[in-house]
C-alpha cells in the first residue's frame, strides 16, 4: 500500500470536459510495478460493465442504474415500452433528461461524463492513497477514452448521410 502514494501522485488529473492525458494501457505500465499481481489482473480486465474489484461493484450499480434509466427514457421517447424493472432515481432522471434534450449526441455524452465523474468523485469519497482511488482513476480514464472513439467530423459526416436518406424516402412518398 505504501508505494501507492508515490503512484497515485504521479498519475495525471483527469477532468470531464478534457482530453485523455494518457492511454489506458500507459496507465497500466505505471500500475504494474505498484500493485499486486491480483489488482493488476483486475486492473487489465476492466471495463465499464466489471463487476469484481474495489469500488466496482458500487460503481455497476450506479452505472447500472444510470443506463437503465437511460435505456427507459429512449425507449419511451420512441414510443416503445421498456420491460426491465428496475429502482427509479430522481437524480438519473433528471440528468439523462437533459442528456436526452441536449443539441446533438456528442453534447449529451458530455453532460453525461460530467455527471458519472461526479458519481465517481463521491463513490471515492475521502480516500486518498489506496485501491478505491485508484479504480475510481481507471474506470475514469476508460470513461474518457470512450468519449475519445467519437470524431466529430465523422458523426456530423454520418448524421448527414442518414438525414439525407430520410429526406429522399419523405419526398419520394
């Protein structure tokens, strides 16, 4: 546990509304010789949807809960009924209903890694140099890398070419 300040120091801010200061797999070199071979395992094989690791299972259940609301809004905005059940949260409402309202996608997925930064951040909590902080760091740097996959000039390209095609389809009717 002791080498962990050294790491966890080191290792860069990581902030919603920026870019990635490192790659994931950056993040792992640094970690490799700092944590035990069980935390590195865990550390190589997570993804946003793990369940197993310290603070992981805390923070599926809140993504769990964030995607699902996100999946309910969706599916009743298409008209659609949404048969999972799961526990309403007034806070995941209200975000992704402004997620949903905002101007375009790219927009929306901000407000909504703003808001799972900000469930991390309390997830995390006052510890400071131990495994909590450094997966809250990890599941935050693949939230960033994930938001990093969306090309701005690619999705408006395709939004384009998709919209043009609904055109043609209306006036051909």
């Amino acid at each position: 546990m002791a080498s962990y300040y050294y790491l966890i120091s080191s290792l860069p801010e990581l902030t919603a509304g920026a870019e990635a200061p490192m790659t994931y797999e950056e993040f792992l070199k640094c970690c490799q010789s700092n944590v035990s071979e069980e935390k590195y395992k865990l550390l190589e094989e997570l993804s946003l949807s793990s369940t197993e690791g310290p603070l992981i299972k805390e923070w599926s259940m809140t993504y769990g809960s964030l995607m699902k609301e996100l999946n309910y809004q969706r599916s009743m905005a298409m008209g659609k009924s949404y048969s999972s059940a799961y526990d309403k949260d007034g806070m995941n409402a209200q975000i992704v209903a402004a997620a949903l309202a905002a101007k375009n996608p790219l927009e929306s997925e901000k407000i909504l890694l703003d808001y799972e930064f900000n469930l991390l951040d309390t997830l995390v909590g006052l510890h400071t140099f131990d495994d909590v902080v450094l997966f809250g760091y990890a599941i935050k740097l693949k939230l960033l890398e994930r938001v990093s996959c969306f090309e701005h000039d690619k999705g408006k390209a395709e939004f384009t070419e998709l919209f043009k095609d609904v055109q043609e389809r209306v006036y051909s009717l």
